[in-house]
C-alpha cells in the first residue's frame, strides 16, 4: 500500500491504505509519532508537506482601562496555511498588561 492518492494533515484515522499482511499503515501526519506510516509517506507526503507562514505582528491595541489595570493586544495573519501534514501556525495573537495613564485618572481619585 502506499500514499500515492492521498497525504492528510495532522491525526485522521481514515488516511490509510493496506499495508504489507493486510495490516493497515497510514498517510497522516501523526502516522510519524505513532511510527505506523506507509513505506512511501516520507517521499510522497513529507516531500509536499507546506509549512505555515505568518504575516508580521500588527500594532498593539490601546489599553482596554483608561485608568489602571488593563491589558493590550495584537495580532498576525496566515500568509500561507499549512498543507499535507507541514508545521502548523504559530500563535496568531498576544495580549499583555498596561496600565491605563488617561488624564481623567488622576482628578479620579
């Protein structure tokens, strides 16, 4: 059996075909940790494999508390998704912590 008519991304039971003793051996990305891959999958299915590729990071957001506590985010797209079991995507987004400065704040209290 072999992968010739089908590579899939990450853990899916049904990417498979008869192996060596009728014994099924399979064309999915998983097929690598698990260690039951068909004999081609390295030629056939790693050799298309498509790593993702992100975009840069956009800007920070504002603060969401104009006064105290609060938190920013940004984020990134996905230029290229990944295919055929390549890497998958990094995180696409990020949050941290701010304190809000708004003028308003100090009069507050």
């Amino acid at each position: 059996g072999g992968c010739w008519h089908q590579c899939c991304p990450g853990r899916n039971n049904t990417c498979w075909a008869s192996g060596s003793h009728t014994a099924r051996c399979y064309c999915d990305s998983y097929c690598e940790r698990t260690g039951d891959c068909c004999e081609d999958y390295r030629a056939v299915c790693r050799h298309a494999a498509v790593g993702c590729a992100v975009g840069p990071w956009g800007r920070w957001s504002r603060c969401s508390s104009l006064c105290g506590v609060g938190s920013k985010a940004r984020s990134r797209q996905v230029t290229v998704p990944p295919r055929h079991g390549g890497e998958p995507c990094p995180d696409l987004k990020q949050r941290r912590g701010c304190l809000g400065e708004h003028p308003t704040c100090e009069t507050a209290k």
